[in-house]
C-alpha cells in the first residue's frame, strides 16, 4: 500500500549572513519522507542537517523553495496554525534534553500538555503513559539533576510523545552519552517507530544512522547521498 508523503521539500535554500560572507546553509534541498518512515540525516557540524530540521518542525523557514507538511504546503499555515503544529503534530528530542531544572521528570512531561489546555485527569494519563513507554515510570517524582544522562534523554522523548504527535524529530539524540546508553534510546526510537510514528533523526554518527531505514546524507547543504537498509 502507497503511503502518503508526510513531509515534501523542493528546491529548499536558507543562507546566513556571517560578517561579509554569505553561507549557504541549505543549497536547493529536495526531499521526501513518506508517513512512518525512519529517515536518519547524517552529515558533520556545519553540515546543514540542524538547520534542515529545524525547517522540516517549523522552527525556521526557507529563503527559497517550497515544503509541504501533510501536504499542505507551509507558507499556508497561519502563526497560530504552525504553533499548533509544533506543539501537538511534532515531538522535539534535542541533544541537550531541554528539560527544566526545578520540575521533577513527569512535570517536565506534563508542560506541553498544560500548554494544550488539556484536562488534568487526561494530562495524568497521558504522562504516566509516556514515562512507561520509556521505562521511567518509577522515576517519575526525581528531578534531571537525580537523573543519569540517559534517564533525562528518556525523559525528554517522554515529553516528545505525550502530545501523541505524528512525527518525531530528534537532533542528535544520543550526542551526549555513552555507547550502551546510546543503544538503548536508538531501541525506543525503534519501538515509536514500529508504533507507527515518522521519524526524523539527525545525527553525525554512521553506527546510529545505519539503524534508520533510510540514511540521507547532507554536505555543505545539499544532499549527496541517499541510503536504504534493507534490514533496518
């Protein structure tokens, strides 16, 4: 069965103005990512691959190009819609967690929730959901500093996908943290991904994009490589 493009990029360029030099961050980018595909984007620093991201969830937008999300193109979304977007269609893992210092790990899970003005009996549900979906639900009270580097990264994908969002994007998910641990959050990424979630992963480490169906390859902003694994 043909499944739908979720995410379609034409022609899609992003410069930066650096002191008198203009850098091309993405240069003509075309790429399409079919709903509940693994794509991993791997490239080294100052290869575009954040910025490509950061496009793709709405953060930022093209100086150029087209991008449709659910095949509505972007620029057709209000300021309102595409906050909408961020926050209940797409889940964001970053590097550095992101989470907030002074709340415990299912607070930091339940603010995207208290953003959508949702219940407090469904908000309880849904947090309690996401925390043992990541193993962490015994861990619930403790705050990021009680936690180890990957309970926060559990943590903060937890967060991701309490909003049950559509697509997942991670930049650089397994970044900071050691190689046993790094395999156990490609494992939940894995597991969403067989749920039925899309997801997007950047990152510069070949062993992690190896574990995508699909690798794409970015350099100095134009794609130059795509890959498929077949026993991904």
């Amino acid at each position: 069965m043909k499944k739908n493009k979720t995410i379609i990029l034409r022609d899609v360029c992003k410069n930066y103005q650096v002191g008198t030099e203009v850098i091309h961050a993405l240069d003509h980018v075309s790429l399409d990512i079919c709903e509940g595909e693994f794509v991993s984007i791997i490239g080294p620093s100052g290869s575009g691959k954040s910025t490509l991201m950061n496009i793709i969830g709405c953060l930022d937008i093209a100086d150029d190009g087209a991008y449709a999300l659910d095949g509505i193109p972007i620029e057709d979304y209000s300021e309102d819609e595409l906050a909408a977007v961020r926050n209940k269609k797409i889940g964001f893992v970053f590097q550095n967690f992101n989470l907030i210092q002074k709340l415990t790990a299912e607070e930091n899970v339940e603010l995207p929730l208290i953003y959508q003005k949702m219940k407090r009996a469904e908000r309880d549900r849904r947090v309690e959901s996401a925390l043992q979906r990541v193993g962490l639900e015994k861990r619930a009270s403790h705050y990021p500093t009680e936690l180890s580097g990957g309970q926060q990264q559990r943590v903060a994908i937890a967060r991701a996908i309490a909003t049950g969002p559509s697509l997942i994007l991670a930049d650089e998910p397994t970044g900071n943290l050691d190689s046993q641990t790094s395999a156990e959050i490609m494992e939940i990424f894995k597991e969403l991904h067989r749920q039925g979630n899309t997801i997007v992963l950047i990152t510069h480490d070949s062993d992690v994009a190896k574990q995508a169906e699909r690798s794409i390859n970015i350099l100095d902003g134009r794609i130059t490589e795509v890959t498929r694994y077949a026993d991904a």
